[in-house]
C-alpha cells in the first residue's frame, strides 16, 4: 500500500504531473502548514481560526510570502517556481491581480512539487522563511 503521507515520486512521473496539477496539490500542502502554523500558535479559537486561515491562504498573501523566499530557491526550486508561474490559468479571483495569483500559483507549484520529491525538511524551512516575521507578532 502506497503512503500517501509520505510519497516519493521519480522524477519522470513528477514531470508528467502538469503544473496546474503540481499547484492544486502544493494548495493543499500550503493550507495544511497555515492550519497547523495556526494551531501551534495558539490561534485555534473559533471563527478566528477560520479567518487568520483565509487571510494567509489570499493570492496576495502568498504572492509576498513567495517574494521573500525567492532569494533562497536553489537553481531546480526557481525552475519549477517559474514553471508554475507560466501556468495557463484562465480564472483570476477578483480579489488578486494576475501577477498575485501568478506568483501564488508559482508558489503553489513548488510546494507540490517539494512534496512529490519527499522533501518535507525544505518545505518546513522555507515556510518558516516565509512566516518568519509572523512569528515575530505572536
């Protein structure tokens, strides 16, 4: 029986995986870590809980928590960034502009992709990156 907690695919089936594929899972992956960043810190109260998860999942959101791990992207890590930012997606939020939701999916896509490669250790520090002046607040 397959893990599905902890795959690791080869990287020819990775690459068949279309970007839109790879960021509907890294969606997935970046709401699991938001949940659980919340509830570590003590936020799991209710409504509030449902909002400060809404709040950090927002294209916009996203968009500037990419931006800062940009710089820490290794060459293979910027290339699927790039790839999922070059997606044909056809449906923007009207809450985001095309270059948020872009960067977002870009975002999205490397997540989902780090997660296929059994790459939980650099997902976790670059969400720490990316929640680092979060963490500063509480």
């Amino acid at each position: 029986m397959k893990d599905y907690f902890d795959l690791h695919l080869p990287d020819n089936d990775i690459r068949a995986i279309s970007s839109i594929g790879l960021a509907h899972l890294g969606d997935a992956v970046y709401e699991l870590l938001v949940r659980s960043w919340l509830c570590a810190h003590g936020k799991a109260t209710g409504r509030g809980l449902h909002q400060a998860a809404v709040e950090l999942v927002r294209a916009h959101a996203q968009a500037e928590r990419a931006e800062k791990i940009l710089p820490l992207l290794t060459e293979e890590e910027l290339a699927v960034y790039k790839r999922g930012r070059n997606a044909h997606v056809h449906t923007i939020p009207h809450s985001a502009s095309r270059p948020e939701y872009l960067k977002a999916t870009a975002l999205e896509c490397l997540l989902g992709y780090l997660y296929l490669r059994g790459r939980r250790e650099r997902i976790n520090r670059l969400f720490a990156a990316m929640m680092e002046e979060e963490n500063d607040a509480t």
